[in-house]
C-alpha cells in the first residue's frame, strides 16, 4: 500500500502561495534571484572584457591566415606510420603544417615526438577529427577482402569529403596518396603509369575509384593535382625520431617488416609467409619494397612540381623486385635474430608480382630512390624497434647502430 501522506519535521520553507489564480511571491526570494542575475552577467561581461584584451583573441591564429613564402600543408592521417614521416620532411623544409587524425589508427605518440622537434608557435598544430565521421585511413588488402564496405567508404567516399572542402575553401593544390594495387595483376612487368588499371581487392578498388573522382573533378578545375601511385613501403628515419607502431589488434593484417620485426622480438612465435605456389623464381610473391624515406621525398618533390589545372600521376618505387623469401633473408640479416618462418596457403587478394618503372618520375620530377639497400633499410627500421617495443607508448631504450 502506498502512503502518501508526509510528516513534516521542518517548517515550510517561505515560498509563494497560490490564491484565487494568483501568485504571491516571497519579496526576500525574489530580491535573492535578481541579485544571483546580476552577479552573473557581472562575471560574464568581466569574461568578455579578460578574453578580448587577450593576445590570443585579438590575435588570428597562424594557421588561420596566408604569409608570404610560407606553405601551409594539411596532412591527413599524419599521426600514422607514412603520415608522421612526411609531416617531419614537411616541418623541416620550413613548411607550416596541419596534422588531421582521429587516431584510429594514428598514435599520439608521434605528434608529441614533432612537437617536440618543432616547439615554435606556428609551426605544427594537431586536429584530432574524423574525415566524413568514419574511421581513420585504411590500407591494408588482406583487410579490405574482409571488410570490403569499411574500405570503400574510407578511401573513396573521404576522398570525395576532402575533394568538397577544398573547392569550397580555395585550396588549390592536391597530392594523393594512391597505390600499386590499383595496377590489380598486370600481364607485364614492370609496372608503368599507363599499365591498365584491374584492381582484383577492395583496397585497390577503393583507390581506383578515388582516383577516377579526382580526374573528374580536376577536368573543370584550376586544382594542382598530383597522384603518386606506392608500392611497399619499408623502414623508418634514419634518425631514429620516428618508426612504425601499428596497434596489435591490426599486426595480423599490417607489413611483412613490422611481423618479422615482431618474431625476432619474440612477440609472436614466428613469421607466416602465406603462397608459395606462385608463378615466381622462389614460389612467393615479388614486391617492390620503397623506404619511407625516399616515399616522402617523392611527395615533396611533387608538391613542388604540382602546377595549377595540371594533373601528374607517378608510380613511386625503386624499380626491383624481391621474393618474399628474399625479403625474410634480409630481415634475418638486419636482426642478427633466428626467425621461425612457416608457410601456409595464399592471402585473398594477393597478387604474384609487381614492380615498378620509375623512369618517368626519375624524369619529369628528378626523383629517384636512395635508400635501395634492402637489407640497411630493415636494420634502421629495426633499431627503432628495439628502442620502442611497445610503440610510442614507452620511454624509448638507448638507440645503438
């Protein structure tokens, strides 16, 4: 039974009484609330007055207006493994960066380690945000075959958002991103810009379809574009500020590097090479392995050839190929480590072989590949990967060559 009768142990409190339809209202209460206004808007125009005398009211932000001779450049996904690495080249050739990452798959750990190369105001900021409110950047094929839908909205519906922005904001220069696996299987190698375009995954798909909507858009467009078409990227700075920390939910699907680097530190059991049963000299695929370094520098090297209402595409590799197997050797080598290599059956969406013919870059761009050793390569990247075994997360162990 529910008693809803009260026992009151305190007088009522003074308040206004209902009579006849009409309110009468304590004066003492209602001397109370017009005292509580006043203060407040007392304290707020204080406020008002404290932030526009303020430097950084009255002062636009650096990254808000256009200076003579300087170049300010938006990095998507510049928290990430290649994005870091550009954004370092970018700061140290006097440029104003912009990092936009939601950190998805980014690390924090990164831009931390640019602020601190670049403290001065005006040099880098952060913006951590979603492109089209969806996850970060995704380029991985083994994880495109399963998640197909994930893929096409992230590359190709965000390329589209990007595109929107920087029509509607006078942005006028564009350099993209692409792969080699918009390339699919070639008949013939190696791979020139002109090689038709199958896809045979949805990463590469995805990427083709990007591509198609920035010629587009380019063809009623005073846009600068550039389309610079990776194949596998390797290795870290040379000067041991950045590296590759994938997060562990997505090392089954990331690069053979960061797997063999996680055998010799005994993180996983061994290295899986999946398909030796194609149509190579060893059985296993053959790649075309460009550091990250040399990666980097073909995109400032297109930045500074991008011309208005021109669009340039290029393939950026080193122009070799390497067997996987040929690839573990060397990693074996850069190590000093014994990794147990198992062999299994073939990864959806793979491809046998490809390589690229850098020529027309090395001759409209004069951009060629430095860091060819393959074996250098995997041991700086390795270094970094013994000073950070948990990414950026850990203070990082003393680096030896």
């Amino acid at each position: 039974m529910l008693n809803f009768n009260r026992a009151r142990n305190q007088p009522r409190p003074n308040r206004s009484v209902p009579f006849g339809g009409m309110d009468y209202a304590d004066p003492k209460r209602k001397s109370n609330v017009v005292g509580k206004i006043l203060l407040a808007a007392t304290l707020t125009a204080l406020c008002i007055l404290m932030l526009k005398q303020s430097s950084n009211f009255t002062t636009p932000s650096p990254f808000s207006r256009h200076e003579p001779g300087v170049i300010h450049v938006l990095v998507t996904g510049g928290a990430g493994y290649i994005g870091s690495h550009a954004a370092l080249r970018l700061l140290k050739d006097s440029h104003r960066v912009t990092i936009v990452d939601n950190l998805s798959r980014g690390n924090l750990g990164a831009v931390k380690v640019l602020q601190e190369q670049f403290p001065e105001p005006g040099r880098l900021q952060f913006i951590y945000a979603d492109l089209g409110d969806a996850k970060a950047t995704v380029a991985y094929v083994g994880e495109s075959t399963l998640e197909p839908l994930r893929y096409y909205h992230n590359i190709t519906s965000n390329t589209l958002v990007v595109l929107e922005a920087m029509a509607a904001h006078g942005v006028n220069t564009l350099i993209y991103s692409s792969t080699c696996a918009t390339y699919g299987e070639p008949e013939t190698m190696p791979i020139t810009e002109q090689t038709p375009q199958v896809p045979i995954n949805p990463y590469g798909k995805a990427k083709k379809m990007a591509e198609d909507i920035i010629l587009d858009f380019s063809k009623n467009s005073e846009m600068a574009v550039m389309i610079l078409r990776y194949f596998n990227v390797i290795g870290s700075d040379p000067e041991g500020r950045l590296g590759e920390a994938p997060r562990p939910e997505l090392r089954e699907h990331g690069r053979i590097s960061g797997a063999c680097f996680d055998a010799a530190l005994g993180v996983i059991p061994g290295l899986k090479v999946k398909g030796t049963d194609y149509k190579t000299a060893d059985g296993t695929c053959v790649r075309d392995y460009i550091d990250v370094t040399d990666l980097v520098d073909a995109h400032v090297k297109a930045l500074n050839k991008a011309t208005p209402g021109k669009v340039g595409i290029y393939n950026v590799g080193t122009g070799k190929g390497r067997s996987v197997k040929e690839f573990v050797e060397a990693c074996k080598k850069a190590t000093g480590g014994k990794i147990k290599v198992e062999y299994l059956a073939r990864r959806p969406g793979d491809y046998a072989e490809v390589y690229s013919d850098p020529s027309k870059i090395n001759r409209e761009l004069n951009w060629t590949a430095k860091y060819t050793n393959l074996q250098e390569s995997l041991r700086i990247a390795w270094r970094w990967q013994k000073a950070h075994r948990n990414g950026y997360g850990t203070t990082p162990l003393a680096m030896a060559s």
